[in-house]
C-alpha cells in the first residue's frame, strides 16, 4: 500500500563533560583580552521569574531557565516542543509529539505537549506572554504547536511547584511563552528542513506584518505562519526501522545487537544459554495474520480433545500442531500448523515513523495608549492544524461462531468443526461488538478462536482537523501613589481571555465485530457472505464489514483576572513590594464518540465512552517581598518573599484548597547570590479524570502468564497464580497467552477525586563575578513530591497491574488480579474488560536534582564568542504506584521500559559554542544523554541475570549539530545547520521499545542526518 504523504523521496564520562565545560569557561575568563560589556538584565540566559512582583533585577527565589530566539534560530525550530525536549528539565513526551504515530481514545490527536520533570504533561502549566492559552481537550494540556515559533521572544521555564502565582497545574513548574507583541515593518522567514534517509521536507513560511497608529500611541502586528511537514513510514526509512523486532532466544552464530538473529528453540527447564542460544533480537510479528489462523485447537493426543476429534485434525494435517493453531494459505482449502515466527505479520513497513502535518496559523496584538495610566490591549489567535495517523491493518481476533458445515472450509476442515461442536458442554455465549451469541452441543456452530488481518482492506488511517480560536482583552496601566512611602509606584491589569478548541477526527479501515460475526454466519441457508479463510474478499464482503468511525473534541477555557502590584512601604533596606489579584476560570471539555467507538464494536482503532463535564474556580492570591538587609558587610542585599492563594472548585471533592510559598534571598556580594524556596502547590483533576468515559488502548506490556515473560519470572508461584486468575493449566507461559505485543487496558475518570498535593525545595546559587563580564554561573537543587497522584489502577501503566498483581502482592483476590479478565479457553487477555483500571488519588512521586547553568560571552581580536551550558543531574525520580503500600517504590532514575516510561538518565544536558566574526555565525552544539537500564531489570526484586536479556542497556549518546549563518545586510539573513552531523543511529530494541520503531523515537533522533535552511527578510 501506498503511503498518502504528498512526496516521495558512565559517569567518568559525565564528569569529563563537565569538566571541560568549566575548564572551557575559566580559561576564556583568563584570555579575555577585549571584553565585551555584559548583557542587559533581560538578555540573561540565567534569570528568575515565576513572579507577579516589580522586577529589581533577575535574582529572585526561583529559578528559571532562559531560552531566546537566537536558540530557535540556531536550532531551526518548526515545532517548538523539538527543541524544548533538547533541554534537560524536558523529557520526551511519548503520546504527543511528531513521533507519536498513534491515538488516544478520548484524547487529541496530532498535537504536542510538554512533559517537564519527567511528572507528565497535566502537571505543567504552559502560558503565553503571562496568561494561560487554550487547552486542547479533557485533560486540559496546552498544545505547543499552536504558540508561533516565528514570534517567540524567549522561553521562561520555572523550576518547581508555582501554584501560589500561576494557580492549579505547577506542579512540575511553568513553561511561559514571550512573544514579540510590538513590531514596526515587515519580516519574512521561510526554512526548509530535509532529514537524510528519506529526503522527507518540512517547509515553513511566516510573514510578520507591524506598525504604529495614534501617533504612535498604538501598535498592531499581525502574523501568518504556514508549515507543512510530510511524514514518513517504517518501511521508507528502512535499515534498522525494519523488520520489527522483540526479545528472544537465538543460535550464538547468528546473534546481533541491531539484526534479528536465527530463533533457537529452548527444550523445557533449560535456559537460552544453557541450550547453547543467547538472548538476542528476533522477529516480533503479529500471529493475526492475511490469510488467517485458528488458534487454540486441541493438540492432538492431549486431554482437551478426544479419539474423534485427533482422528478429525489428523485428517486435516494437524498432527503438529502447537497451541498457536493453524494457518490457511491463500486459497482458504489448506492449512498448515502455524511456525513461529516466521508467519507472523509485520505492522512496521505501514506505519508512520514520522506523521504528517500541515498547519495554518494567524496571530494578532494590539495595544493603544488612552492616557499616560490606561493602555487596553488584545490578542487574537487562530489556527487550523491537520495531522495523520497511519498504521498497518486491522484484524478479526477471538472467539466467532462458525457454521460447521461451513461451504468455504475444506471437508476435513468441516469435520474437525463439527467434533468441536460435539465437544461443547452446556450453553457457549460469545460476544464480538454488540453481537451476543450462543451455542450448544450439536447444534452445527462452533466456537473458533479465529485471527484474520485484513491486509486486502489496506492500512489504518486516521485524519485529524484540530482548530483554535483565542482571544484576550484587557487593560493595564498605573495608578496614583498614594503617599511617598505608602502605596506608590502601583501597576494594574485586568484582562478577560476566551479560547475554544475543537477536533475532529475520521478514522478508517475499521471492521465492525458484530457484523463480521454476521458476515460469516449463513443466513436463512444462503452461504455466508465472507469467506475469511485465505484470501477471498469481495468488494460485496468487504462492504460488508467494513465501517468508517468518527469522533469530535471540544475544549473552551474562559478567564477573568485582575491585578495590582507596587511598593508596599518603605524600609531601611529598602521598598516592600506586593502583588494581588483574583482569578476566576471556566474549563469545559467533551469528547464526542460515534456509535462504533462508544459501543466497542470496532476493530481497527480504540473504542471509547463519551466525556463531558466542566469545571469552575475563583481564586484571590497575594505576593509579598520584604527586604531585611541592603548594603551591609556580608549583605549587599537579604530579602525574603511569600505568596498564598485560595482556590474555591466547583467540584465538591476538591472544594477550598489553599496553595503558599516561601522564600528568600541573600547576596553577600554583588557577586554571589543564593536563594531558597518552599512551596505547595496542588493540581484539581481535569475533566477526563473526573468524567471520563470509559475506553481502551493498547499499549505495549508483558504478560506474566506467558512465553514473552522472562524465563527467570516463570516460577512455579507465578503458575500457580496464573492458574488461579483463569489460564487454563496446559497454557500457562505459553506463546498462545499472548500472541501480541500489545495488551488492551480499559480505563476511565472518577467523579469523587480530589486535588494533587506536591510540595517543592529549591536551593541555589547564581555567580556573577564583576571582574569577569559576561560570566554567569548558577546552580540549583530541587526536591518536588506529589502526594495522592491521580492514576490508572497500579500508577504506572497496565505493566504495573500486572506485575503487581503476579509478581509483587501474589494474591489472586487483590484488587489487582480481579482487575484482570481472561477468557476460559485461552487464557489470553480479553473482552470485554481486558485489564480494567480506573482513575484514583493512589500514588506519591518524589524527585530530586540539580540543575548546573553557565553563561560567558566575551569578544577576543574582533570575534565575539559565546558559550552556553545546561545540564540536569537527576537524583531521585521515584514513583509510589500505591500510598498504602509504602515499601512498593519503582525507582526509575537510570531506566527505561513498560514501568518506567521515556528514559530518566541522570544526566543530561547541551553546550553550545558560537562565534561571529562580522556578517559569519558559526555555531556548535552538544547534545547528551545518558546511560539507562530496562526496568524489568532495574526494578525487579529479584532480577534476572543481566545476561539473560536482550539489549538490556543503553549506552550514552552525544549529537552533534552545527550552524552557519550569514548577514547579506541587516535585511536579509541566511542560516543553515545539521542536525546529528555523525548521523548516529538510535539504540536498536526488541520488546522494550517504546512504543514501537524498533527504539524509543520520542528520546533519542530517529531521523538521522537532517539538514535545515532559513532565509528571514526584514522590510
């Protein structure tokens, strides 16, 4: 099938890093033969906000990190949420970014959120010039790909919990969005992007238009942005992205780190090297496959089936049948017993590694100057955003009804249905969608357990319209002083912003369950109208079974503040600055199924319940800055600083909740400074949580009970559990258990759930030496924890049920294992409640660092250099899936994997060399991550031995990117760059991909070499 895109083309380490880093740093202080003057307060790439306070410098208690359009330049961003998962407080977020070729039932598509501190993307609050933005859905996330890069100022990212000054949602901090609201002329910029091994383009174009009116009273500036990125498949990209891959046991001769190797069968109580294999990479398809297969046929000989029945499969060929069943050649007449795995199905070569967008995108500011106190204010956003998603094709996969005489079979095949009909006992139900049957013993049905990919109906794809629509008006200005000493320098703002959102999305080559049942059943003694054995589908079959679904998101989110902020009084040692205000929010979100998706009868994309609901809070805060000490031996300044705010929701299990910080700051010297903060901070459910209907996904998992878990894990207690949870005994740890990688959870919102609690410390210190200018050095610890953390059941994913449930409590009657529902027969996972977990207030998180900044320009024989660094070293990043359970921690600080999520290294960070020389920029960056351990390894009480698993470590990665610009006049501006000039490959994985593409693509560069140009015109 044709694509639809438009074209077609260790620690020694660690501190060595940063080491020369500071190395780098002390030796330019020393060569500084012509310095240049240091930068203005604002250019600081080390400055502190997360404040409603008057500015008296950059030094305040919290910290915050800088990143300025001159970084957007160098980096040539399109996307904005790429770059900002360059930084080290971000971490890839594995749901929505380019990469994430997938969707979420109840959820957005196509968009992109942030995921600081590794605390997920709900725990962070996006702003744009200080105010909140849209949110994209009912988990109330912003979208950055609606924020223009073209118009982007700088990029303030605050450290920890801000909830005191911001409200509900900073948790993990505030990511605030400057942009450029005051513009004369007009500019032009337009970038293409290439990657190398596809020759895919990215191409984007903005016009900025801006200019004065009321006798330069007012300002307007209007902004276009167009982008459209083609995507690209697994099979396009080929080399390792192919075929797909998964942990097994292969022969020693044929074993790769990076290709699958030869399967080598383990004879029973032996392990992979014990039977002269090692654990290595094979290939991981899917047993649905084109031509179909039954699965779960009695193995001849054994207790389930009986003399007519063997002498039934015999006659058929089956004799060697394993429990994965049989599978049909392409006539539908023959089958064959199916061999793993060189008959499975491989999804990859269909799927997008890189999905598809187009975007369209207008903004407007305005201000206009009434009088020296009353300037009014707007802005105006639009912007439409296509994306696709594409994957391989849907499957019929369970347990159907089939007529044993059915006339597409072959007469052997006939007969061993008609001994499976008289092998029944009692009544047989079977559901599929909303078809529910039943069956009897002789009454010429039986019960298939039947797995068919309907590769001749083509791929999946679903098509994404995601449309928003902002506006804010307001009015700002000062007010009287009241007195010289009370009440003076006072600023106002008041401001009402209104934004909606809406999503539509159509999802195609889906069958209907139920009429596939149908389908395949004779009606009033006409033949079936498909024939699903080989391949023999009709135009009229198809049609048959064939439905196209559909869902719709709206989100709206108003806003009603107010402000006042100036000088309290005066004191010795100087002024008391205040801020206070109120805020009233609005937040309503639905998410609109059709009846395929809302009834589960679908097979193709996840189904999923309605969600509506909405929100309301009123708030008042206030802030505070007193200065204790000015200009004193010891204290060229000591100040400390408190803020509070009351929050009334109207969800009544939130109710009143106050949030509070305190802080302080002393600089013995003018240059040094350290600052200290403590604050809590609290984040109310959303409408997903609260309301969500309940739906399903299938993320990739493990399951304990079968032959993908660790041979290590298969144990005796293990058995026993699974036995006593509903794997028939002949089944346990056998491949039939789970035929895919893949395991369908469902999920759901909590109406009774309260708020989140965090509390968040923050020490640190900034260096800013007067002999050495342009030098400035901070470093800043953190602890934030998260008490009564909303989660799925477990809180850590459908791995965490299951491995809580199997390999931790070991109880078949904890709420874990009877969260589990398995079908009789097979024991696989199944319908309709497959692993049910639901929303609660159950877990804790704790996490810890250090963040380590460095900023130094100087200019030497007429060459102005600049060096930046930004590095996070990760201490803690533990996560308590159940409070109750204290002891059970999953310590994620150095792994990746089902548990775990995205990799924590500890220790990541950039450092960027440039230098200009007249009209040339030249520009080097650095990009590291470092070395993290799978999960199931790290995690494990017990772990198995190292040795026993495939891929189980990946090692550090450095990218290198360079830049080159040229001034043709202060007009026009060309700039180029390389982005992964080695063109390093990513780390090559099998069952411990994250979610797929044979590595982890959100964390580590899929795309190989790519290349950008920028031309930016100024008229």
């Amino acid at each position: 099938m044709k694509t639809r895109r438009k074209q077609k083309r260790a620690r020694a380490h660690h501190t060595t890093t940063m080491s020369a880093l500071l190395i780098a740093a002390n030796l330019g202080c020393h060569a500084n033969a012509q310095e240049a003057d240091a930068p203005k307060p604002e250019e600081n790439k080390v400055v502190v906000t997360g404040s409603r306070l008057a500015s008296r410098g950059f030094l305040a208690p919290t910290p915050v990190t800088t990143v300025d359009a001159q970084e957007l330049k160098l980096t040539g961003t399109q996307n904005l949420e790429v770059m900002l998962s360059d930084t080290p407080q971000f971490t890839a977020n594995q749901l929505s970014s380019p990469t994430a070729n997938t969707v979420q039932p109840g959820q957005p598509s196509g968009t992109s959120t942030l995921n600081l501190r590794n605390l997920g993307p709900t725990r962070n609050l996006v702003l744009v010039n200080g105010r909140r933005f849209a949110i994209t859905g009912p988990d109330f996330t912003t979208d950055v790909n609606t924020i223009p890069a073209a118009l982007v100022k700088r990029v303030e990212t605050v450290t920890g919990g801000s909830s005191a000054v911001y409200g509900s949602d900073a948790i993990s901090g505030v990511v605030n969005f400057i942009l450029r609201d005051h513009f004369e002329g007009v500019e032009i910029n337009a970038q293409r992007s290439v990657d190398q091994p596809t020759r895919t383009p990215n191409d984007s174009l903005d016009l900025t238009v801006g200019g004065n009116f009321g006798g330069g009273r007012g300002n307007v500036v209007v902004s276009v942005n167009y982008m459209d990125r083609d995507g690209f498949t697994r099979g396009e990209r080929g080399g390792w992205a192919l075929p797909s891959l998964g942990d097994g046991c292969v022969t020693a001769a044929s074993w790769s780190s990076t290709r699958p190797g030869t399967p080598l069968a383990v004879p029973a109580g032996q392990t992979c090297v014990a039977a002269g294999g090692r654990p290595g990479l094979i290939f991981s398809g899917s047993s649905n496959v084109p031509t179909g297969r039954i699965g779960n046929l009695p193995v001849v000989g054994s207790a389930a089936s009986n003399p007519a029945l063997n002498a039934a499969l015999i006659a058929a060929g089956l004799q060697n049948m394993s429990t994965l069943g049989a599978i049909f050649d392409p006539t539908g007449r023959t089958l064959r017993p199916y061999a793993a795995p060189g008959d499975a199905y491989d999804l990859g070569p269909l799927s997008y590694m890189v999905t598809p967008q187009k975007r369209w995108m207008s903004n407007a500011f305005a201000h206009y100057d009434f009088s020296e106190r009353a300037t009014g204010y707007m802005e105006a956003h639009f912007s439409s955003n296509s994306a696709s998603v594409q994957i391989g094709p849907t499957s019929a996969s369970g347990n159907f009804l089939f007529n044993t005489n059915n006339p597409y079979l072959s007469p052997q095949m006939q007969e061993v249905l008609r001994q499976l009909d008289l092998r029944e006992t009692g009544t047989t139900r079977v559901t599929n969608g909303t078809s529910s049957l039943t069956t009897t013993p002789g009454d010429g049905l039986a019960v298939l357990n039947y797995n068919r990919r309907f590769s001749d109906l083509g791929g999946r794809v679903a098509d994404t319209d995601h449309q928003v629509y902002r506006i804010a008006l307001g009015l700002r200005g000062s007010l009287p002083d009241v007195s010289e000493r009370w009440l003076r320098d006072l600023k106002y703002d008041v401001y009402y912003t209104k934004a909606r959102t809406t999503e539509t999305q159509d999802q195609a080559g889906s069958i209907s369950l139920s009429r596939f049942q149908n389908a395949i059943l004779a009606q009033n003694g006409a033949a079936p109208v498909l024939n699903p054995f080989g391949q023999n589908l009709t135009e009229a079959s198809a049609n048959a079974i064939s439905v196209a679904s559909k869902s719709k998101i709206t989100a709206e989110q108003n806003v009603l503040a107010g402000n006042v902020a100036g000088s309290l009084m005066d004191v010795p040692a100087g002024a008391i600055d205040f801020s206070t205000g109120f805020e009233r929010r609005y937040a309503y979100s639905a998410y609109s199924p059709d009846m395929f998706l809302s009834s589960g009868d679908v097979s193709g994309w996840n189904a999923a319940r309605a969600t509506k609901g909405s929100t309301t809070v009123k708030e008042v805060y206030g802030e505070v800055r007193v200065p204790l000490l000015a200009d004193k031996p010891f204290a060229k300044s000591l100040s400390v600083s408190g803020a509070f705010r009351r929050s009334d929701y109207d969800v009544a299990s939130v109710g009143k909740v106050w949030t509070s910080s305190i802080g302080a700051e002393w600089a013995p010297t003018r240059a040094l400074t350290f600052r200290a903060q403590k604050q809590k901070s609290i984040r109310a459910p959303n409408v997903g949580e609260l309301f969500g209907g309940q739906g399903t996904n299938g993320p990739t998992a493990t399951d304990p009970c079968s032959s993908r878990a660790p041979l290590a894990q298969q144990t005796q207690a293990v058995r026993v559990l699974c036995e006593a949870t509903g794997v028939p005994a002949n089944l346990v740890f056998d491949p039939a258990v789970q035929p895919s990688p893949f395991i369908t959870q469902v999920v759901g919102g909590n109406p009774d759930l309260s708020a989140e609690t965090s509390h968040t410390v923050t020490v640190g210190a900034v260096f800013m030496p007067p002999s050495v200018k342009g030098l400035q050095l901070s470093v800043d610890w953190y602890r934030i924890t998260v008490d009564d953390a909303i989660s799925t059941l477990g809180g850590g994913g459908i791995q965490s049920v299951l491995d809580l449930c199997y390999n931790t409590i070991r109880n078949a009657e904890s709420r874990y294992c009877r969260a589990i529902n398995r079908d009789p027969i097979t024991g696989q996972i199944a319908a309709p409640t497959y692993v049910m977990t639901t929303n609660a207030n159950i877990g804790g998180i704790a996490t810890r660092g250090v963040d380590l900044a460095g900023h130094y320009n100087f200019t030497r024989d007429g060459i102005q250099w600049t060096l930046d660094s930004n590095w996070t070293y990760v201490n803690e990043l533990t996560f308590t899936p159940i409070q109750d359970l204290p002891g059970l921690k999953n310590r994620c600080v150095g792994t990746w994997g089902g548990t775990c999520g995205q990799p924590v290294p500890r220790w990541k960070g950039t450092t960027r060399v440039s230098m200009k020389r007249g009209p040339l920029l030249l520009s080097a960056r650095a990009r590291y991550t470092g070395p993290v351990t799978v999960d199931s390894y790290a995690l494990a009480a017990n772990p198995p031995a190292l040795e026993s698993l495939t891929n189980p470590k990946i090692k550090s990665y450095t990218w290198l990117d360079l830049t080159a610009g040229w001034e043709f006049s202060r007009m026009v501006n060309l700039t180029g760059g390389v982005r992964n000039v080695l063109d390093k490959d990513p780390p090559i994985l099998g069952s411990s991909q994250l979610p797929a593409n044979n590595t982890i693509p959100a964390t580590y560069d899929t795309l190989g070499r790519q290349l950008f140009v920028t031309l930016n015109v100024k008229l």
